[in-house]
C-alpha cells in the first residue's frame, strides 16, 4: 500500500527555511559528502588507522542513506526527523575512534552537521540534536582513553570538542534566527506589496466597470483618480490625471451658466447633488446627475473630493415625455368628463325626471365617481406642474387666520354629520400677517383637514394657528387611529398610501401630501407629521413672515449689477 505523502502545511509548521522535503534532502547531501571525503581520504592515511573499521562505517552509512532518503514514509514523517542525525553522530564518532589521533579533523563533520540543523531544525530537535552530537564524543573519547591518549589529554580534547560544539551551536542559531526574522520581514513586504497590487488591481476593474464616471481631485481641484465611464461619457481622449477638473468637465446649470459645485462642497465641507447640470460637448449637450463628496481627514479638513456623475439626457427626455404624457392626456380627459359630470348632476337635480330609489342610488355612485375621477386628473396635473417646475406661485401678504376661518366654516357641516368636533385654536392674540399665494395655501390646508376627517371615526379635529420665531406655524391635529413611525418618513412621498391595497378602507391617490409639500417649500417653508398609533396624528407646516420677504426686496435693488451676475455665478 502506497503511503500517503503529509500535507505541505504540516511539513513547513515550525521549520525554518524550507519543508521537510528540502531539509532532509540537504542533509542526506550532507552525510553523502562526509562518506565520499572519508573513502578518498583513505587513499592516504597511514596503516595505523583502522581502515576496516571505517571501511564499515561508510557502507553502513551508505545504505542507510540509500534506504531512509528513498523512503517516503521515513523521510517525510517528522517522527524520524533527527534519526538522520542520531546515525551519522555515532558514524562520526566511531570513525574518529577508527582515525585515532587524525580523528580530531573529523570533528569538522559535526561543526557541519550543526550549521545545516541550526538552520532547519525546530529548537526542541535542534537541542535533541546536539545532546546526540556530545553524547557521542563524549563516549568516543572515553573509548579513545583506553588506547592512546591520557587522561589529561583526554579532558582537555573533550573540553575543547565539547565547547567547539556547543559554541557553534549558539552562534548558528543565533544567525539563524537573525536570518529567519529578516526572511519572515521580507516574505511580510513582499505578500504586501502582492496583495496592494491586487487590490489596486481589483480596485481599478472594480471602477471600470462602474457606469457612472468617477473622478476624485484634490484640494486644488486636481485629477487624482478617474474611471473608465467618466473618460468614455466626456469622450476625451487625452490624459486627465494632473489636470484641473472644470478644465475636462465644465459644468454649466440649467440657465447655461458656467458653475463650479466642486469648489462649494471643498470649501464648505458639505456634499452636493443635482440633476440640473449639463456637459457642453461638441454639437450637443449632455445632462448629467453629478454627486460631489469632499474627502476630509481626521482632523476635519478638506483634501479633495470624489466627484460621481452619469448621463441622465436619456433619462430626461423620456422623462419630459411621460410628464407631458400625463399633462396632455389628463387635460383632454378634463373635457369628457365635466360633460359627463353635468349630465348626471341633471339627472339628480331635475325634479321633471321621474326615476325609482334604485336608479338614483346608480346615478349618484357614478356621479361620486365622476368627481372623485375629476379629483385624480387635477391632482396629475398639479403633480405634472410640480416636477416641471411650471407650478404657479405668487407670494404676497396673506393673513392665514382668514383662510384657517374660512376651511373650518367650510367642513363644519361635514364634520357634523360624521359625529366630529371641528376646532380652531389660536395660541397668540395677534398672528402677523405670512408670505405666501393664497389660493395655494387654502389648497394645502383644505387637504389636510380632508385627510383628518377622512381617516378620523370619533373624536374632534383641531386646526391650531401660531407664531413661531420668524414664520406661522399651523398643525391640523386628529384623533384618528395615528400613523406608524415606518410609514411617516415616506408619507410625503408621491402615490404613498398607510393603507395597503388589500385593507383600503378611504378613497384617495397618495398625492395630496405630495402637493402639499410641494406649495409649502415653494413658499420657504417645510411640512412633517407627527404621529403616534392609536392617539392620533398631527400635520404641521410652517409659512415665513411676511416681513422677512420685505426686508429682501429693499435690500435688493442696492446690489450693483456687476456683484449680482457674479452671485448668481456663484
């Protein structure tokens, strides 16, 4: 049965310089070299050494080295690892008995058997080896004391032996230890160096096949770093790296005005984007989203930034098509659908027809469904106005606790017959007057107190009016079944409705909060729920101060021309 070679992780664990293989390779070499020296030796000893007995010793150490280094199972087991070296001491010393007073030369094939170990070895053998190395001379010399040398001469050949040994030792392992360290140091740098290429190298495929274009710069706005896409969507074709980046990538916004966002975000340290920039290139425009972060370092400084952008002309068009789609289509829809509306309030109102309970309940669900159809289309529109950024807002002073009176004069009788209490509240005798379009605003409010009313079963709701720092704040509180805080952060978001499809209890499209959003932050404001499940929920929206607008007007007339353009640059 053939035996199985070790696994090369087991072979190298605890050695030095190479795997077992390697070590046991270099010192069979060894102890070759040591026979084939001591057989040409012979040739000119004189008789009085015992050549017979060396004779011996040479073939017995041959066919062991023939034997051991062609035997896997032997060679390559860590087991028999210093067996090797336990034969060749007892060689080695009974041929320095054979030598008599020539075996003092002899002793140099240990000095060689220790450098190659010291070298290979684990300590644990390396000491094991030593032991062997002066167990041997030691009895190699007391049988040498029986036959030529004295005593005296005996004692101080050991002490030497012995301290050439030991002293050799040291000083090899030693060097060996020194040589390991700076190996390992070297083997460290060099899989650093490897795996930092391969990162790089992963890193750059990895940039490559992004499709966005990447650029990142410096704190001057030099190119450090770019992809593939970003050179590829520019259609340059010279080298960028080094290059200022508004000279490879001018930015101009939406009014075809040179812009550079990159310095903004380097200097205050706070990221960008925008889907209204644009590439100039030759013939043609290229929209593009562009994403700007700066790159700060640990102490919060900005060294550069990472500039990500894609072309989004596509995009945009197809976008402006589906927009005009809606507006198009939703504005022909508003046609039929009054005619049809009309008729079918003639049919309720006139009291000439004569119909059964059961037909007028038809006519009244289509007529429901007529208007609520009617709501749909006006709310495409508004939304359509929204992202065409065509929404129609003047601001001018409006004074909000008329409009807060007049929606709740409008819903009392709704509210009443759904068993609510409909309340206005006014925390300050006097609410200064806001800036705002007041058509718009009403629109706002009426939506939200529909939406409470709506969703609203038992209790009241309560519109409140107050002055907060430099704006109004108004909230419409119900006491309907709250909001979950999951379902709060993306509320105002287009077509988002609490409930789901299947649990639909209330009419509408998800786009009133949408619009209202949309008004408020058209007049400087912002708009936020808050909510908790089972106690009800509160919208607030906030309108700045009429005042705050005047103050702005005044001052605006006073900026020369010249300062104005290079603001709006800016």
């Amino acid at each position: 049965m053939k035996q199985e070679e070790p696994k090369k992780e087991d072979q190298k664990q605890g050695f030095f310089f190479s795997d077992l293989k390697d070590i046991q390779l270099i010192s069979g070499i060894t102890a070759f070299s040591a026979v084939v020296i001591t057989v040409i030796a012979m040739l000119f000893l004189p008789t009085r050494v015992d050549k017979t007995l060396i004779t011996y010793v040479a073939i017995f150490v041959s066919a062991f080295i023939l034997i051991y280094y062609t035997t896997p199972f032997f060679y390559l087991n860590t087991r028999f690892m210093i067996l090797p070296d336990a034969i060749f001491s007892i060689a080695i010393s009974v041929t320095m008995y054979a030598l008599k007073d020539f075996g003092e030369f002899y002793l140099i094939f240990f000095l060689l058997l220790i450098a190659v170990d010291a070298f290979s070895f684990r300590l644990k053998d390396f000491i094991a080896v030593i032991f062997i190395i002066v167990t041997a001379l030691i009895f190699s010399n007391i049988f040498l004391a029986k036959n030529f040398l004295s005593f005296n001469d005996l004692v101080f050949r050991l002490i030497i032996q012995i301290y050439s040994v030991t002293s050799v030792a040291v000083v090899m392992r030693f060097f060996a230890k020194e040589a390991l360290t700076e190996r390992k140091e070297k083997e460290q740098i060099r899989k650093l160096a490897e795996n930092t290429i391969l990162a790089i190298k992963q890193l750059r495929n990895l940039l490559d096949n992004i499709g966005n274009g990447i650029f990142a710069v410096d704190e001057n706005e030099q190119i450090i770093l770019t992809n593939t896409s970003a050179i590829n969507i520019l259609g340059w074709r010279k080298a960028v790296s080094g290059r200022k980046l508004y000279e490879i990538m001018p930015l101009y916004n939406k009014d075809s005005e040179l812009v550079d966002p990159v310095k903004k975000v380097i200097e205050s340290k706070k990221p960008f984007s925008s889907s209204e920039h644009l590439i100039k290139k030759v013939g043609e425009e290229v929209k593009v989203y562009i994403n700007i972060t700066p790159i700060l370092t640990p102490g919060g400084e900005a060294q550069g930034a990472i500039i990500l952008f894609r072309d989004i002309t596509r995009e945009k068009a197809l976008e402006e098509q589906r927009l005009e789609f809606v507006a198009v289509s939703s504005h022909e829809l508003r046609t039929p659908l009054t005619i049809i509306e009309g008729y079918l309030y003639f049919l309720l109102n006139n009291k000439d027809l004569k119909y059964d309970h059961q037909s007028k309940v038809y006519i009244e669900k289509a007529h429901k469904g007529c208007l609520d159809l009617q709501k749909l289309i006006a709310d495409l529109l508004e939304v359509s106005r929204v992202e065409q950024n065509r929404l129609k807002i003047e601001l001018e002073k409006v004074n909000i606790l008329e409009i807060a009176k007049e929606v709740t004069e409008e819903f009392k009788k709704k509210t009443t017959l759904k068993g609510l209490d409909l309340l206005l509240e006014i925390k300050q005798k006097k609410i200064p007057s806001c800036l705002a379009d007041k058509g718009r605003l009403k629109e706002v409010l009426v939506n939200l107190v529909e939406n409470a009313i709506k969703f609203t079963e038992k209790g009241y709701i309560k519109i409140i009016v107050e002055k907060e720092k430099q704006a109004i704040k108004v909230g419409v509180l119900d006491t309907g079944p709250g909001i979950e805080k999951e379902d709060q952060k993306y509320i105002f978001d287009k077509f988002y409705r609490v409930e789901g499809w299947r649990t639909r209890k209330t009419r509408g499209t998800g786009l009133g909060l949408y619009i209202a959003k949309s008004i408020i932050e058209r007049f400087g404001g912002k708009i936020w729920v808050e909510s908790q499940v089972g106690k009800g929920s509160t919208f607030l929206f906030t309108v700045p101060l009429e005042q705050k607008k005047r103050k702005r007007e005044k001052s605006k007339p006073q900026k020369p021309a010249k300062l104005e353009e290079f603001v709006n640059k800016l």
